[in-house]
C-alpha cells in the first residue's frame, strides 16, 4: 500500500521516466528502432527497475497512467528524433489492462496527433498471453489499432503455448525473439533449432523479426533472415536515457 501511494507521487513528479534500448538493423548496422523500458527514479537517488512496480501498477489500475505517460514520452521522443534527421520506430510495451481498456485506441490515435509522430514510427508490443486472452475480441482491438498505421509486434515470442495458428489470422507484423532462446546460442543446439524455425516462420509469414537478449557477436551468427531483422541486446547497448541513445544514431554497430 506504501508502494502504491509512492508510486502514485512518482508518477505526479516525474520520477516516472523511460529509457529506451536500440534495435540495430543487422544488414546496415544502424538503429532503426529504440524499445521504451520504463523506470523509476526516486527524488532521493538510485533506481528501481520495472519488475518491482509494474506488477502493483498493474494491479492498482494504475498501469494505465504510466502506460500513457511512457506512450506519450516516446512518441514525443521519437518525432525529436524525426526532427533532427533520425527516422527511429519507437516500440512500446502494453500491458493487458491497458489493451483492454474500451478507449486504447483512442488514447493511441490522441497521443498520435498531438506528437505529430508518423504512426509508421510507432511499434505496440503486445505478449502472446495478452493477444490469444480473448482471441474474437482481441482481433478486433488489434485491427482498430492497425488501421492507425502503427506496428504491432508480438513479445517475448516463443514464451506462451498458444497455437500459431493466430499469426495467420491476426493483423501482425513483426515477432520478437524472447531472449531465453539467445542465451546459450553457442552451445543449446535445441535452442538454435527454435531459432531457426522462428525465423523460417516469419519469413514464411512474411513477418519481420527482432531478436532479443544479443550479448555476443556469436550469437547474430546463426541469425539467417530473408526479411528484415533487427538486433536487440546489451551487445549494443543497455536501456539508457533518451540523451545517451541521441549520439549512437550516427553510429554503425
Ligand atoms: O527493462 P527490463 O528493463 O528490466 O524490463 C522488465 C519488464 O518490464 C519487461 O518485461 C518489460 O516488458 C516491462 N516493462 C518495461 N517498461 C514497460 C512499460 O512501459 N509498460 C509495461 N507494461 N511494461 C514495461
Ligand atoms: O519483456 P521485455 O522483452 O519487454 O523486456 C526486455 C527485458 O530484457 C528488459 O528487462 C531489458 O532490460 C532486458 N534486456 C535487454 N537486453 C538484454 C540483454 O542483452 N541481456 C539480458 N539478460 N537482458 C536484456
Ligand atoms: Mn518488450
Ligand atoms: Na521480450
């Protein structure tokens, strides 16, 4: 209950801010993408990563504030991006409560207009639980959201057990590779194996992919992609203040 009252004055004053981590295309080496990731920085100093608010923002409904607050951000963050000659996507974590809220896609479509961000520059992560939840209804929600022409993404890919039939029948564009699948890329031949398949999928389904966890050179190695395919990890960089993120855009990783 502290915990909720501290995050509700976080929220108030600024303390709620994103940092953003770069998705590196692998063909040019250049970021075309940064994830939003959010954090929070109490006035008296230090940091407090996600895992340890979400969870009671999500319960208090007040995941929804912050959601918007970190769309809103981000979308404001990538026109300055725009603007300064950095076409850069800016992906943005949903959580259910927020994907099932009846005005998302208004709050989408608002947050659109008044950034005047290109909404081709706007990519929703949704994970595969949030999507097949309700599979009829969500359908809906997730074609309304792609008729505003942003990106819609699937998270931590993989993860769930739900049947891949949904990515034939859902308006989506792009899978992300969870990170659990990268990590042992060298040795887990099993792992390798998914991977492979992953991709063959998307390529099938005409899907783009980024791959999640890249820590070493080794593991791009087995990434063999006909379609587009970023890069995501701490090889690159770690999830950073927008001010980091503004000088690696001129960089070829
Ligand atoms: O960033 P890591 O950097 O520790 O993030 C931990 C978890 O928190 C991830 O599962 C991530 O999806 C989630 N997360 C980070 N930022 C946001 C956000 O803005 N909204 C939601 N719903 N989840 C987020
Ligand atoms: O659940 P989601 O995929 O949205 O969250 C991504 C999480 O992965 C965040 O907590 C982020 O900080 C973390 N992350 C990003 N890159 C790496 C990486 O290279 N290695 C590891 N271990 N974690 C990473
Ligand atoms: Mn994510
Ligand atoms: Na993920």
């Amino acid at each position: 209950l502290q915990l909720e009252q501290d995050l509700r004055q976080a929220l108030k004053s600024n303390e709620i801010v994103p940092f953003y981590q770069p998705q590196v295309c692998a063909r040019s080496g250049r970021i075309v993408g940064v994830e939003a990731l959010v954090r929070w920085l109490p006035l008296k100093g230090g940091i407090i990563p996600p895992d340890e608010f979400i969870p009671i923002a999500e319960e208090t409904g007040l995941i929804n504030e912050l959601g918007r607050l970190v769309l809103e951000q981000g979308c404001y963050q990538a026109k300055q991006w725009l603007d300064s000659g950095h076409s850069v996507r800016m992906a943005i974590n949903v959580s259910a409560h927020q994907f099932r809220q009846h005005d998302f896609t208004q709050t989408v479509a608002q947050v659109l207009e008044q950034s005047q961000l290109p909404p081709s520059l706007l990519e929703l992560e949704l994970t595969e639980s949030v999507i097949m939840s309700d599979a009829e209804e969500n359908i809906a929600r997730l074609v309304e959201l792609k008729s505003l022409g942003v990106s819609l993404a699937v998270d931590d890919f993989g993860t769930g057990y739900s049947s891949l039939s949904y990515l034939k029948r859902f308006p989506i564009d792009i899978l992300k590779i969870d990170r659990s699948f990268m990590c042992d890329v060298n040795s887990a031949l099993d792992d390798v194996a998914i991977v492979e398949a992953i991709l063959a999928l998307a390529e099938s389904l005409k899907l783009g992919v980024i791959a999640e966890g890249i820590e070493y050179t080794s593991q791009i190695a087995i990434l063999k992609s006909s379609n587009e395919l970023l890069l995501q990890g701490y090889l690159f960089s770690r999830p950073v203040a927008a001010e980091y993120i503004g000088p690696l855009l001129s960089q070829n990783f």
